[in-house]
C-alpha cells in the first residue's frame, strides 16, 4: 500500500489440537514439560501451511525467520508468497477459484470488512482472540472485526506520528525540538526560517502524506473519541473539531517561507524527495512523515541518530498522538494450522521473535522495548506503549477507498487543494464532507 515500510505469551498448540490446555505456555512446552513425547511436543508435524503478504526483499527475509520460529516450535512447515503491492489483485482470483492461502497479511483493515462480506474470512478461534485480549487493546480488536465477528489481529505496525529532523540545520540556526505545537510554529520552525533554512519539505504531491498530517493534529486536538467517529464519518467533516485542525495545519501552509518552494514547490514535491531534500540536498531542515523515512535516506550520508533525528509529532492539544499504519493477519482457510501461526503472530513470543529483526514495530502492548535492534526503534516502541487506549489506525485507510484512498480524489484532492489555499477553511471543509458523503454511501 502507498504507506510504505516502517507486534506477540503463546497458547500451547497441543491445547489446540485437543481443544483444552491453559492456554500460557508456548507452543510444544506443555506435553514437553509434562512428559510427553517429541511428537507431542510438535503437534502440527506433517501439516503445511501458506502464509500470503505483500512483503519482499529484507521484510521478506525478516518475516521468514519468524515462520521459522513457528516452524521450529510446532513441526509444521510454512510457505511464504508474496502478493506484491496490490494485495486485492493477487488474493481475488485466488479466493474465486476456491484456492485462497491458509493466512493472509492485509496491508488496510479495510480488506477485512470487504473479504467478510464476501465470506471469503474465517472468524478467529477462541484461542488467537485471547492473545488479542491479553496483548492488545480493544481498538485492535474492533479493528480487525467485521459483522460482529473477530477476523484480524495487527501484527505489523508504522509509526506515522513523527517529524524527522537534520541535527546540523537545527544546530546552526539554534533551534529545539518542539514538545507542542505552538512551538513548533511559534519557535522552531521560526528560528529555522529566521536562519535563511526553510523548516519545511513537504511532500505535497503523494496527497496521502497530507492525510497523515491532519490525522496527527486531529487526533491531538479533537481527541480519540472524535478521531473515532470521523473515521466512520459518524460526524461531518463540518464540524467544529475539523475546522480547528485545518486552521492549525494553516499555520505551515499559509506561510511560504515555511515551505521549501512555497506551496506550489510542496505541491510539486513527492515522498520520498522531499526527504531527499531535507537530507541530501540540504535545502530544507524537516520532513513530517512516518518510521519508513529511515528506509529513503538512501545516499544521503544522514545516519539514523546523528544527522537523521526524530521527534514525536507534537502536541497540538491534549492528546500525544500516535497513528499506525500496518498490516492485518487474517484465516481464509479452515485449517489445521491457519489458526495455530495467527495465533503465534499475535502473541507476545511471536512478537519478540519479530521484535529483534531490523524494520519491525509492534503493537502489541506486551512485547518489550528491550527486544528491538535499535535506539529508533526501542524509542518508538515505547511511545505505542505509553500511548496506550489513545493509539489509533491511519484514519484514512479506515475510510473507503474513494475517499481516503485514490490519487487526485476525495480527502488527497481536497487536502492538496487547501495547501494551495489554505485560507479557505470553510470550504475545505464543504469539500471534504461532499466527498466523504458520497464515498461513505456506496
């Protein structure tokens, strides 16, 4: 999907082949700690299992060694396909012709309301729904339902509430990292402009870069509550919530210097150049986007830590916000063993085993900081934890496609329309809920 790459105590899996078990102890330990034998201890020996995600390349390679994990605790064995970007590309001819794979990774939650309405999912056993409860809270799981049945379990997070930064740019100037909205507008991206360096790369031509900035200001300003029914479009994009986040927003948009190229260069600007901008041709001191900016700095010489600094997105109300993107187990076969690797991949042992590979974040609430490979990523973990009830999904990735999803329509076409005029708040405003109430109908 267009947000590119930036979480899991195990029930015993013998408990799952028998139908009882205390459901804390990891796969093959209770027979194995009991007496029993080794094919006890490896319940699902002889049973193969596909497993389809659009990962490839290093995410790839990453999540093998946690199949391997899996593998290595149950006996079974676990083939992995990679559904490329398009994942509703490659899994609809697949579910048509009666041959889905056993587990699928859905890169947008959306995907788990279509595929249910097609009966295309297998609701999630008693077991994986209590790794879910235990490790996770309750917004994930009413993420991951539909039609009052538990589909999915995020396993896979992005960390989308930050603000990458140039150490040398803020030194010369003498800027800070900003804790609050006010002052990243009334201090540090004005100390930055007062230096002669635009405080700004915005990436305004990838529409869905706009989208992820009013998600932050929104959730901090109007709160989860808020965030929660306009996600469902159960309050209009009129209302007053909207409007006090689309005036903050204005605060950068209305002010060229803010920008690099003023609002026609941000326009013209797509993710990741504008990270390219800020880090490589250093005209420019930040860029407001997710974790995977790590993964454009490429030739930039600009290391995660030192050149390449983060803050969390600031405050711009009472809530810290943090907004995830990420990806979505679900069972689309009645398998022996389908239940069993959803059930390891929302645990807390499946998400330290994926914890400790490179590009990983997880939301489950159970697994330790301590696990990850990195400063960045243990630093990024922590804020999902601390954030606690308050962590909400990709607004618009929840939001129908039309809407929060396609190139120069709805909330991308509405967005980049007010970077271009951002005093034209009320008809924004008019704009967006037009759109979204038609979106929302279909």
């Amino acid at each position: 999907m267009r947000k590119l790459p930036i979480p899991i105590a195990l029930l015993a899996l013998a408990a799952v082949a028998c139908g009882g078990g205390t459901g804390d102890e990891p796969a093959g330990q209770a027979s194995a700690s009991s007496g029993g034998d080794a094919a006890a201890a490896k319940p699902l020996e002889g049973v193969t299992i596909e497993v389809a995600a659009k990962w490839t390349g290093d995410e790839q390679t990453n999540f093998e060694q946690v199949l391997k994990a899996f593998q290595d605790k149950t006996g079974a064995t676990v083939t992995y396909a990679s559904t490329g970007e398009d994942t509703g590309a490659y899994l609809g001819p697949r579910i048509q012709g009666g041959n889905p794979p056993d587990v699928a990774i859905l890169p947008q939650p959306g995907l788990v309301q279509q595929y249910a309405d097609e009966n295309a999912l297998k609701p999630l056993s008693a077991e994986v729904q209590a790794q879910i409860d235990q490790n996770y809270t309750p917004y994930w799981k009413e993420l991951g339902s539909a039609n009052g049945q538990v589909y999915g379990v995020l396993v896979k997070a992005a960390h989308k509430s930050l603000i990458w930064y140039r150490q040398s740019a803020f030194d010369d100037a003498g800027a800070q990292p900003a804790t609050t909205w006010d002052d990243l507008i009334g201090k540090t991206a004005q100390t930055l402009s007062d230096s002669g360096i635009a405080p700004f790369a915005l990436c305004g031509a990838s529409g869905w870069t706009l989208t992820d900035l009013f998600e932050n200001v929104y959730l901090s300003s109007a709160g989860p509550e808020n965030y929660d029914k306009l996600s469902k479009h159960e309050i209009p994009w009129t209302d007053p919530t909207v409007t006090t986040a689309l005036e903050k927003m204005a605060q950068i948009f209305g002010k060229k210097e803010f920008m690099l190229g003023g609002s026609s260069g941000a326009l013209q600007t797509d993710f990741p150049t504008c990270v390219t901008q800020v880090y490589a041709q250093k005209k420019a001191a930040m860029v407001i986007e997710a974790d995977f900016v790590a993964a454009s700095l490429g030739q930039s010489g600009a290391e995660v830590g030192q050149e390449a600094q983060i803050m969390p997105f600031p405050k711009a109300g009472d809530t810290a916000p943090v907004v995830l993107g990420g990806d979505v187990a679900v069972v689309m076969k009645d398998s022996k063993g389908a239940q069993a690797l959803v059930e390891f991949l929302a645990s807390k042992e499946g998400g330290e085993v994926w914890a400790k590979q490179p590009g990983y974040l997880s939301p489950n609430r159970n697994v330790s900081p301590d696990n990850y490979p990195s400063d960045l990523t243990r630093q990024l973990a922590q804020t999902i934890i601390s954030a606690g009830e308050a962590v909400r999904y990709d607004m618009s990735d929840l939001a129908p496609s039309a809407f929060g999803g396609t190139d120069g329509k709805g909330e991308w076409k509405q967005l980049q329309d007010f970077l271009r005029n951002p005093s034209d708040v009320k008809g924004a405003q008019e704009k967006l809920e037009a759109d979204a109430a038609k979106a929302f109908k279909k």
